[in-house]
C-alpha cells in the first residue's frame, strides 16, 4: 500500500501556518523551568471543553482520521492507530469508527479507547476520563496488554506486535522499575511523550491528589509519577520522556490533530506548538542545598470555618512553592506567602507551621508554629454552596454554585457526583472542579450542548458533558468535598422528581445542606434561566429587610423600625466576621440596641439571619 510520510524539516511553512492563535501564550515570555510550566497550566486549563467519554466515539472522525501513512488527504473512513501502524512496510488491518469493541483475544479485531496515562492514576474522574490529548484509538488486544504499564524501553520482549511494538520486561539504564513495559515504534515515541507531558501540565494543580504509587516495591510500582506537581515524573520517566521528544520531532500529523482538538476542547499540547520548551522546563540544574525556613507565621484573618495565613517569604530564587502544616499534618501548598486553611471547626484551637520547597524537593527547617482558635460564629456561610440547578429540555443542565464562605476558595477537593439506578442505585464517575473562586463570586458549569435563551456556553466557567451534568430530574446530584456531601439536589435512592424545571435557592438561606429539603428552593418553569451566573446578592447584607436602623451613623444606640417583636437574636459583627455582640430576645422592651462600647468602624447587624451594615462614630 503506498506511504504518505510528512517529515517535519521539509514543511516549515506548514508548522507556522498552523501556529497557535495570536495571543494565546501570552504571559509565557522570558520564563523558564517550573514558573513557565505552571504559566502553561493557567493557559490551557481556562474555558476547556469538556465531552462525555461515549462522545469520542465519534470525536475520533475529526482529530484521528489516518491522512499520513496508509491514506491520503481524501480519506475519512480509517483511524490512524499508533499502536499498529507500519510507516515502513505494511500495516496489518485498519479501523473504521464502527469497529470498537470491549475486548479483543487478538490483534485486528477491532479499536478501544486507550488512556496513554491509566484511568487508575485519577479514578476514571472527568475531565480527565475524556480528554482527547491523551486518550486515543488503539487496537483492543494492544491497549487489554499494556493495561496499566508504564511506556518503556523493553529489553526482554514477552510481546511483538504487528508493528514492531513490543511489550517486556523495562530495560531502562537507571530505573527502578524492572517489570513489564511497553515501547512503541521509534515513529511515535515523540508522539506519546509529548501526550505525557500535556497530561501533566493540564492537571498540574491535581497531581498530588492523583494515585503515584501503585505498589511499595519500586521495582514493582507502575505509576512512574512521583506525587509533586511541577515536576511531575521519576527521574527516569522524564529522561526517557525527553530523549523520545528529541528522536522523533513533532510531525505534521501532531499540528493537525493539535488544531482539531482545540477546535473541540478549546484548549492546545502547548508543547506540539513550542517543543523548545520541554528542554526550558525539564532541563533544569537543581542544586543540593535545601531554603531557609519561612519566618513571621501569623494570621491575617480569623472566622469561623476558615483561617487566613500570612508570613515573609523566602529570598532563594528557586523555592517552587510552601507546604502548610495543620496539626502536623501537611493540609495544603501554596506558591504564595498566604494560604487559606478551611473546612475548620468553630471555636477550635489549630497549630500550624509552613515549610518552603525547592526545585531539587528539598524541605526547608518548619517556621515558627501559630496557634489560632477560630471564632464561634460568624456571618459567612460554611462553604461553597449550590444557588440554581437547571433541568431543561435535552441537554439544557446547568448548575451555578456560590462562594459566600468570606474568603477565596481553592475548588481542589471539590467534585459534582450523580447517582445512577440499575439493578441497584449506583454513582457515575464524578467531575472534579478546579481554579479558585473568589468570596462573594459564583460560577457556573453547564453542558456544552445546552442552548438556553439567556446564557451562552462560553461564559461558563465550566463546560462539561460528564455524567453529573448529563442529569435527568430522577437523579439525585451533590456537591462534594472530598469524600464528604457539601450540598444535594434530590435524595439519595429513589427517584426524584425535579425534571423540567428550574430550581432556585432562596434568598434567605446562604448555607449549604448534605440533605436536600424542597423548602429551601424556588421552582420555576422548565428552561428558565433568568439570572444565570449572576450572584444576586453580592454582599453580607440581606436587601429584603422588614426593619430599618437609624441614625446612620451611630453614636450611642441603634434604633430599630419595623416589627422585629419576635426576633430571636440580634448579632453584630465587624467586617472580618468577628461577633462583637450577642443578644438573645433583643427586643422584648425595647426596639434599640446599646453600641457605644464598640471602637468606631462598620459593623453588621444581624437580626435572625437578615444583615444590613452601619457605622459607628
């Protein structure tokens, strides 16, 4: 059959004709080592587009179509499969989109969607699941035996393939790990190099959470990924992922697909349009001597859920980033010299400490260790909070979720689950968020194929046709933190009854629930979408009082106006949540309220939930 080879060097033109969009890497300009990396993170992890893992079935017809070897320009029929294709001789069977399959005793008989980074690593979670950069159409038999084995160079082959692939033992000079291993052509092995690298860039921020380790045994543990975010790989796994980027150069294959995915996902392989910067973040040399321990550990702010930490940051030019330490235990990372420790428990004490880290991984000595105990309570809701669900016709879903907490959020942690009824009741693969949302902001994630009347797609913060946002009114749908509910549409184990319609969280209840109570929300017609991503009340203060205060300013007493008689508590915090005063039954004999021990600032008066600021003089 005749070849169709494209060789890099001959086809300049082609490679910058094919550039990314103008201004697409802004900001990456003179970084190098980890710094550019992460800057690479925040670019292609913004505004992605994220598919069902059933939609690849068909994306494959527009990133995978084999125009390169066995076919020409014309084709649009027959997938290009890097597992099986001969460039140099023949190529033993070729795949149309209806061939896949489940399983496959032998080669030939048909595709699968292989994860070029197994689907254990991150427990088979969107966006990861479907992401078209590094999981592809391979031959069912290749893809059931390379199963969760790292790529590798195999020196003792229990496995040939039609191609030349092999599958073997890992003879790797340097490695740990001695067990089996599979090495694709010399053709593709820059291909799968640069997938690897994309992976870890696009999931920068989750790595540490993902599972590195798949067995005590570093001769036996498969996951070659080490547990840190910017450098991501074993030593070895990263040499060897970058002597294949330099065997084999980016193809014009590469750019094509690199465009047709962004056309899908709305997101770039930046290393496929710079491979220049494989060498700038990964050829680095670190040097053995750890920082020096971060100083002048205080707090910033105090509440009742969360804490603000401040302290002076390191001076060494290669501190990568900060561990912060809870009760000893390592809590979080920043790359600042602040963090917001939450999910904490009221009137609690918490001991914490940081440490810095350099780009060899060294640990700095602890910093001074801070003791704080969070306040008993406060105006600010618990956490992150589901405000509007959308159930509408075909795939109008959409959520939009509210950060009313007083502080900036880190969404790591956070996952939108959906339960599922077979033969028993059952939880699809969940969607993790990620980014941060600020305090009085709210986002909204919505299915890329909704088409509502008053919201596009685009301004979305996520898009995602996961299974949690493929939900009919039956589901029961949540909120997570980690393993724990934060806020539910529906009860778990039955059917629910929340179809075509569109529920809205009441004004008045700014905390989330783990049980979804009916009362707390306000239905409205399928498709309704008015406000959508609009947080109506961006502040602490309640618009819809039924009392007024006066004078404002205040010297002395606040007078109240209105028929507050059966009011039960009257609180008044100062601007960082602190309460400064608790009356219980405030207004059994008089509507007026003594101030005049508080310092002069503003505060916030909150009566049985409704808030509304004042000064004091």
């Amino acid at each position: 059959m005749k070849k169709y080879l494209f060789v890099l060097s001959v086809l300049p033109v082609l490679v910058i004709a094919q550039a990314a969009p103008e201004g697409y890497y802004s900001g990456t300009e003179n970084l190098t080592g980890y710094q550019l990396k992460t800057k690479l993170h925040d670019i292609i992890s913004t505004k992605v587009y994220n598919y069902h893992y059933d939609d690849l079935k068909t994306l494959y017809g527009q990133t995978d179509i084999d125009k390169y070897y066995d076919y020409d320009a014309n084709n649009s029929t027959y997938l290009l499969d890097i597992y099986s294709n001969n460039p140099t001789g023949e190529t033993a069977y070729h795949y149309t989109l209806n061939d896949i399959v489940s399983s496959a005793a032998s080669e030939g008989l048909g595709w699968n969607r292989e994860h070029m980074v197994p689907q254990s690593s991150f427990n088979s979670a969107y966006p990861m699941y479907s992401d078209l950069f590094f999981v592809i159409p391979t031959d069912g038999r290749i893809n059931q035996l390379r199963s969760n084995y790292p790529y590798g160079k195999v020196a003792n082959a229990s496995y040939t393939f039609t191609n030349g692939s092999k599958q073997g033992t890992n003879g790797i000079l340097g490695s740990s790990y001695k067990e089996r291993a599979y090495e694709p052509i010399d053709e593709f092995k820059g291909d799968i190099a640069r997938s690897l690298l994309y992976y870890v860039v696009r999931y920068e921020g989750k790595l540490r959470s993902f599972n590195y380790s798949s067995n005590e045994d570093p001769a036996k543990d498969r996951n070659p990924m080490d547990g840190t975010e910017e450098r991501a790989f074993e030593s070895w796994y990263i040499d060897m992922l970058l002597s294949w980027h330099q065997l084999d150069p980016v193809s014009q294959r590469e750019i094509d697909r690199n465009n047709s995915v962004y056309i899908i996902q709305k997101n770039r392989n930046p290393f496929i349009d710079h491979p220049e910067w494989i060498d700038l973040i990964w050829n680095q040399t670190p040097d053995n001597i750890a920082p020096s321990a971060p100083s002048q550990l205080t707090l910033e702010r105090n509440s009742a859920y969360f804490v603000n930490l401040v302290w002076q940051a390191n001076s060494e030019s290669d501190v990568l980033g900060y561990k912060i330490y809870q009760d000893g235990v390592l809590t979080g990372t920043s790359k600042t010299n602040s963090f917001s420790a939450d999910h904490l428990i009221p009137n609690t004490t918490y001991n914490f400490s940081v440490k810095s880290y350099d780009s060899s991984y060294l640990d700095s000595p602890e910093s001074n260790t801070f003791s704080v105990t969070t306040l008993e309570t406060d105006i600010f809701a618990k956490d992150l909070q589901i405000i509007k669900y959308l159930e509408g016709t075909e795939n109008n879903k959409a959520f939009e979720i509210a950060n009313r907490t007083g502080h900036k959020v880190n969404l790591q942690g956070y996952k939108l689950y959906i339960q599922y009824k077979g033969t028993a009741y059952y939880f699809g693969e969940p969607f993790e968020l990620e980014g941060e949302v600020e305090n009085n902001q709210s986002f909204v994630a919505i299915n890329p194929n909704a088409n509502f009347s008053c919201f596009n797609v685009s301004d979305a913060k996520f898009v995602t046709a996961a299974p949690s946002l493929s939900f009919t009114g039956s589901n029961y749908v949540d909120l997570s933190y980690k393993s724990e509910t934060v806020d539910a549409i529906g009860i778990k184990a039955q059917d629910n009854a929340n179809a075509n319609k569109s529920l809205y969280r009441n004004s008045n209840v700014i905390n989330p629930t783990a049980t979804f109570d009916a009362n707390e929300w306000t239905s409205y017609a399928s498709d309704y979408c008015q406000g959508l991503g609009i947080l109506a009340v961006n502040d602490v203060v309640n618009p819809n009082l039924d009392f007024k205060i006066y004078p404002n300013p205040v010297v002395d007493r606040i007078n109240i106006a209105g028929d507050v008689s059966k009011a039960k508590s009257a609180k008044i915090y100062d601007l960082s949540g602190k309460l400064m005063k608790n009356i219980g039954n405030p207004f059994t004999n008089e509507k007026s309220i003594d101030v005049h021990s508080l310092l002069p600032n503003t505060y916030i008066l909150n009566v049985d939930g409704k808030s509304i600021k004042f000064i004091k003089k």
